[in-house]
C-alpha cells in the first residue's frame, strides 16, 4: 500500500515537472493576452473617438470586434503550448459550431440581427425610436442586444431580434416634423375670426417652420363644437416644446378673444304627457 502511494505520489511529480512549463507558460500566455486585448481594445475605442467622420454606432462594435479576435489568436496560441495541432482545432471548433448553432438558434437570430442593424442602419446611437412598443433613445447598438433608454431614465436591453422583427419608427431621421392640433369652437362663434387668430399665432412662433407652409382649416363640424386644425412643421428637436407651447397660447388667446372652448354636451328633451 505504501509502495502504490509512493509510486502515485512520483508520478504526479513527474507529470507536474513535465507539464508544469507548460501550465505555467499557458496561463502567463492566456493572462498577457487578456490583458493586452483589453488595451487594445480601449486604443481603438479612443482612436476612433478622435475620426470626426466615424459613425458612433461602429465605435463600440469595432473596439469588441477586435478584442475577440485578440482572444481567439490567445486561445489557439494556448492551445498549441500544448501541442494541440491547428487542424485539429478547427475540425473541433467546426463541429461544435454546428452543435452550438443548432443548440442555441436564438442567440445567433440576435447576432444577425444586430449585424443587419449595424449595416443597413434603421437607427443610430443617440436617435429617438419606437420598435414595437419599445420606446427610447438608442445608447448602444451590441452584436446580442441594444440598449435604449427611455423617457422616465430606465434602461432597458433589448434583443436584437425583436427589434429586427418590428416596424421601428425613427423620431430622429428626418430633420423636420409635421404637427397637427385641433382645437373646438362653439358654433355661434366667428369661424374666420378664429381661423385667422390660430393662423397668426403660429406665424408668430419662430419655431413654426414657414416651408412647408402652415395651415389652418375647418376639419369636421362636431356634436358640440367646430373642430378647426392647426398644421404646421417644425424641427424634430422641437416638436414638443412647440406642441406644448402652442396648445397653451391656443387656450389663452381664444378665452381672451371671447371665444367659447365648448365641452361635449347633449340637449334633453322631456315629453310630458299620458302616455296611451
């Protein structure tokens, strides 16, 4: 008993002694490489920040791009401390790609998502979308997921393929934005009188575009007011700020011009009488 101790005991020193070079080599080797992925990484990241023409959403794309493939180089190097033939490698890495894509069909929807995103470019970082019912600004745009965050400051990560797979409507694109207010008057009030004082209240407001040019019309003839519509085009920065502003000078002017802001009502009308 105490001989086969002994003799398991020589051979995990011998093994250590053969081997150990190597463990020691790989794991030096696996941490260097770590490291040094990590600084390249954050180099591109900083090189690109100073190309003005560079699109943010590549930024981050890029900067991983590159740190995986320091890693791979890494880990096939570490491989091949240990005698691991590259051939062998890449017969293995092929077969388990298979077996991982089949398995894990899901991840790789996102990783093509966030590709067609990244290239064909339905939004970009710092643009105000809406897919599917996920609503916010876009902070960064992943391989997996991207990252929006919303009006209340949450940050949501969502997968790329549920956005990929959504009509996305992007707030940012397009530099001007339509707007439409309706607003009711009673239906013994002046018309034209209304129509031209709307009119010049968005004239007034520097943040109403004037091509296209604004408009005001009679849109429909309510069940208890005149539903007149104010139509212009502004800055797609300043679409709420207009909006708001407007539909508060809206009130004020029309209350001190005399005119009524009617509520929905209806007219009762009892039938007294035997009924026979």
């Amino acid at each position: 008993m105490e001989k086969q101790t002994r003799d398991l005991i020589e051979s995990v020193i011998a093994i250590g002694v053969e081997y150990g070079v190597d463990i020691v080599g790989a794991i030096a080797l696996l941490v260097i490489g770590w490291i040094i992925a990590g600084w390249v990484r954050r180099g591109v990241r900083h090189g690109l920040d100073r190309i003005p023409q560079m699109d943010e959403t590549l930024k981050p794309f890029l900067a991983k791009l590159v740190w995986y493939v320091i890693m791979i180089f890494v880990l096939v190097a570490v491989l091949n401390q240990f005698g691991v033939q590259t051939a062998s490698i890449i017969t293995v890495l092929g077969a388990a790609g298979l077996a991982i894509g089949l398995a894990l069909q899901g991840m790789l929807g996102n990783i093509a998502a966030g590709v067609m995103l990244l290239f064909l470019r339905p939004f970009n970082v710092g643009d105000y979308v809406d897919a599917g019912g996920i609503a916010g600004t876009v902070v960064e745009i992943g391989l997996f997921n991207t990252e929006i965050k919303t009006n209340d400051g949450l940050c949501l990560i969502v997968p790329n393929s549920k956005i990929w797979s959504s009509p996305i409507t992007n707030f940012s694109r397009n530099p001007t934005r339509r707007f439409d207010i309706e607003v009711g008057i009673g239906y013994d009030d002046d018309a034209d009188g209304a129509l031209a004082l709307l009119m010049g209240l968005m004239t007034n407001d520097a943040r109403v575009l004037g091509d296209p040019e604004p408009l005001v019309f009679v849109k429909s003839l309510g069940d208890s007011a005149v539903i007149i519509n104010l139509r212009g085009w502004t800055m797609s920065g300043d679409y709420w700020d207009t909006v708001w502003s407007l539909n508060k000078s809206i009130k004020a002017d029309l209350q001190a011009a005399g005119y009524s802001i009617p509520f929905p009502q209806r007219d009762l009308h009892i039938v007294s009488g035997e009924v026979t």
